[in-house]
C-alpha cells in the first residue's frame, strides 16, 4: 500500500505522525511531502537560504530516520499560503496524488491555529474528493503540537480523535527524528519538547487501552469493492 503525508512545514511530518510513519514504514511506502519552506517567515531568516538549506537537511535525516521512502519540499512561502490562490496549493497535491497514487492520505486538522496547516487541510480535502480516479480511500487528520491545541474550538472544528495507532515500539524514533531538527526543538515545557512528545502519547495510549499511541481523526473513508475499483483505474 502506498501512503502520502501532507505536511505545511518541515517538522510537522514528525510532529502529526512521525511515530506511525516509523511504524508503516516497515511495510508500506510511505511518501512525504511537505508544501512550505518553513523559515522564511522569520524576520532573521527571511533572506537566509542557507538556514532553509539546512532545514531541509535536518528534515531529509529526520524522514531518513523515520525510515520514508522519499520526502518532497513544494517551497511554497512560509506562513504566507494565505497570498496563494488556494486553487495553486490544491494542484501541488493534485499532481503528487496522480504520480503516487496513495490508498492512504494523511495531513493537517483544519482546526488548527496555524494558518498555512488550515489552508493545506483544505486543499487535500479538495484534492481528495472522491470522484472517479482518485486513489485515496482513507483520510486521516493529525494534530500538532503548539498548533492544534492552541487553535479555539468555539471558532474552528476541534480536534476529535477517532483513530489510534500503537506506537510503543517507535515513539523514541520520532522523539530521535524531531531532535534531528536542530532549529525547531525546543526544551519542556514546550510541547515539542520530547518529554511533552512522550507525554502526549503516552495520554494518547491512555484513552484508547495502549501504552503509547498517536491519535488521529477520520476525516473520510471509502471502502470499495476491489474488483469495481480495479475497472475505474483501468
Ligand atoms: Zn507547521
């Protein structure tokens, strides 16, 4: 089975659902590709293309780690898809869709407080309406840390876990990925922080009987018979 994650920034891969990548990875082509270049918003760095060079080193080892077999940067403008025909991004996920083709879809909650993560949910929402040749079955949303629990339910939809996927045996393989970016790490009590990486997913476990999980909820899911299937694609 093939498998594609959307992610807005370098980091948010790890982040939303690092520990399942690792654990998929072991039989499943799991492709990621991240939209945003990530730094550029930054007033330091917004001219910097060494410091976005280097991101997407640490995120090339980070996918490395996570054991995926391919990560693709779109470089579309940190923290400003808001300036982007939301039509654009859509055929940026459009076009990863018909070269990979992936059963499974995984990418951002709309809910969160991240703009570019709101507007990437939406346009592989829209990508992957199921009209006849598209090959994406299931639809999963993810959350991330110091986004989706900062967005405020009483705006946007919250996040509402539905999905969960035992990670005892790979949560040290995301907490070792996300190290691997040097200038996104942060220290407890930051919610990226390992320790709070740990805890959420040791939380997450706790609701669904596992001793480490990573949540996530079902935005769509199409079960077809195989042999109708294999007539719209042929
Ligand atoms: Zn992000």
């Amino acid at each position: 089975m093939t498998i594609a994650v959307f992610a807005a920034h370098p980091d948010d891969e790890t982040l939303g659902c690092g520990a399942t990548i690792a654990k998929l990875a072991a039989t499943e082509d799991v492709h990621i590709v991240v939209l945003g270049d990530g730094i550029t918003a930054r007033e330091a760095s917004r001219h910097d293309r060494a410091a976005a060079d280097a991101l997407y080193a640490d995120a090339e080892a980070a996918t490395t780690l996570l054991g995926a077999a391919s990560v693709t940067f779109e470089r579309l403008p940190d923290l400003r898809f808001d300036t982007l025909p939301l039509l654009e991004i859509v055929w940026r996920v459009e076009r990863v869709l018909r070269e990979i083709r992936p059963a499974s879809v995984f990418t951002h909650h709309p809910g969160d407080l991240n703009r570019d993560h709101q507007l990437t949910s939406r346009a592989v929402l829209t990508a992957t309406r199921p009209v006849d040749g598209c090959p994406v079955r299931d639809l999963y949303c993810f959350e991330v840390p110091s986004s989706t629990e900062w967005g405020f339910a009483g705006v946007a939809p919250g996040f509402t876990p539905n999905v969960f996927v035992d990670v005892s045996e790979t949560i040290e393989t995301k907490v070792r990925a996300m190290e691997s970016y040097r200038s996104e790490r942060r220290a407890f009590p930051h919610p990226r922080s390992p320790e709070a990486l740990r805890a959420l997913a040791r939380y997450r476990g706790s609701t669904a009987g596992l001793e480490s999980a990573e949540a996530f909820q079902l935005m769509r899911s199409i079960r077809a018979e195989a042999v109708a299937q294999e007539e719209r694609e042929a």
